[in-house]
C-alpha cells in the first residue's frame, strides 16, 4: 500500500531554542505540521510543551531557530505577525472575558481570516457546540472549567485561523467534558482543520491526532503516527505519564 501523499507543511519549527533568564528549556526543537493534519505534542509535565506554543504564537523570543508560517520565518517576530499569518493559540489558562456573556466573548473575538475567510460566525459556533448557545447569555466567569475550554476554543475559531494550537484543552476536566472537546476536534479535524495539540494525555490524542512528537527535557526524543506509539510500551513509559 501507498502512503498517501503528504499535504503541503502548513508550519515548519527548526532548530528553536528558548531561555527563560538563564536557564535553556528548548534545545533545537524541530517539527513540521502539515496542511489538515492534527498533530499531538506529548510530553511530561515541565517537558516544553507550553514553551514551544509560546514560542510559535511570539510569546516567548527563541534565542536561535526557525518558524515558518505562511512563507516567512517569524521566529521572535511580535506575537500580531503570527496572528495575522492566521495562526490561533488557546493557552492553558484558557483565556476569556469573565464578565462578559459567552456571545459577547464570541463577538469581541471576530475577525477575518488571513485571505479573508469568514466561515467562522456566531451561528456556526452555535451549530458546532449547542451547549454555548445554552449558555450564550451567561458571565463567562460561571462557566465550568469545561465550558470555559469550548469557549476559548470557539473564541478562536472566531478569528477564522488557518492553525490552531491548543495547549492541553483535556487538562483538569471531567472525564464527560474531555469527550465532548474530543468530539468538537474530530469535527474540526474532519473539516480540514490544521490543528497542533499538546497532552500530557496521550489517550485523548488517540483516534484524534495522526501523528505525535513527543518532547522531553525540551528535546523532541520521538516522532511517530499515533497508532505505532499506542502499541510502543517503551517509549509510553520512558517519556509519558503512563
Ligand atoms: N516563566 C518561566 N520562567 C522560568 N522557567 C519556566 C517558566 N515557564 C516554564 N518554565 C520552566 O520551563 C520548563 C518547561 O515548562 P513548560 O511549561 O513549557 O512545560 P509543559 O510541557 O508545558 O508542562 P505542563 O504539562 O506542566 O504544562 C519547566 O521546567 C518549567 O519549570
Ligand atoms: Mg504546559
């Protein structure tokens, strides 16, 4: 059997290396997301999962390495350059306006694409997630943390991004709630979605993501399609919480 083709790589991470003060967490970090695919970014607690998103969305100004994203290296460009290039990041901390309602949030966060598209809308977040329009008229701040993560998610899809990175949307929810976002990611993914997810979690990413690279210590040490690393006992339990 034939592989199929690959797709063209919508992201391409060489090389990075990040520092907080004096202290290096990244150590030539290097992958590449390709156009559709939703790709897992595994790794322990403390490994450089957030660091490496920071790094793609500006957050945090590698001291050498590329990022290319839409034909241009943005490595330590401003965290707006990576925005405009159509690129979306929902943090861990799930960032949204508590005291505004969940259709404001929606609202606040509209935006085109980066060559115009509009297919995101408020109606649309409705008809992919039924439960926020439940909620639409409700303080953001009294979500679940659940909720919460459904809207920093739809608040992203708002900007109509060609790349979504999610850093660890399972994190701290109830087991009912992770189903439900897996879901919402399977939609996406099978809408076309060009989505990089970083989990602690490999068992969330499975029947979700295609491939996995996995970090630890700040140094990819593994990259793999998700199948094979399910059935790799070894290298689940020298790099992830098993
Ligand atoms: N602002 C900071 N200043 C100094 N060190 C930091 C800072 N943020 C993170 N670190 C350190 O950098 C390393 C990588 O952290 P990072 O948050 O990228 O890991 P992670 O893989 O996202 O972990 P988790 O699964 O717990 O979210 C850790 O050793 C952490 O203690
Ligand atoms: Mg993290």
């Amino acid at each position: 059997m034939t592989p199929p083709a690959l797709t063209p790589a919508a992201l391409t991470v060489e090389g990075l290396d990040v520092f907080y003060g004096a202290s290096q967490i990244l150590f030539g970090v290097g992958f590449t997301l390709r156009e559709g695919q939703t790709m897992a970014l595994l790794g322990r607690n403390g490994a450089g999962k957030s660091t490496t998103m920071k790094a793609i969305a500006g957050l945090a100004p590698p001291r050498a390495g590329t990022i290319r994203l839409g034909g241009r290296d943005i490595a330590g460009s401003p965290p707006y350059l990576a925005a405009r290039l159509g690129l979306a990041f929902v943090p861990e901390d799930r960032q949204v306006f508590p005291d505004h309602t969940v259709q404001d949030n929606l609202e606040i966060a509209a935006k085109r694409g980066p060559a115009g598209e509009d297919h995101w809308t408020v109606p649309r977040i409705w008809e992919a997630l039924p439960l926020l329009e439940r909620l639409r008229g409700r303080a953001a701040g009294r979500l679940s943390g659940g909720e919460q993560q459904m809207l920093a998610i739809a608040r992203a899809l708002m900007g109509n991004p060609r790349i979504l990175l999610l850093d660890e949307p399972s994190e701290g929810l109830a087991p009912i709630v992770v189903a439900r976002i897996g879901d919402l990611l399977r939609g996406l993914r099978d809408a076309g979605a060009t989505v990089l997810l970083a989990e602690q979690n490999m068992h969330f990413c499975l029947g979700l993501a295609s491939h996995a690279v996995i970090i630890d210590k700040g140094h990819v040490v593994h990259e793999a399609d998700i199948e094979t690393l399910r059935h790799d006992e070894a290298i689940r339990s020298r790099y992830l919480a098993m």
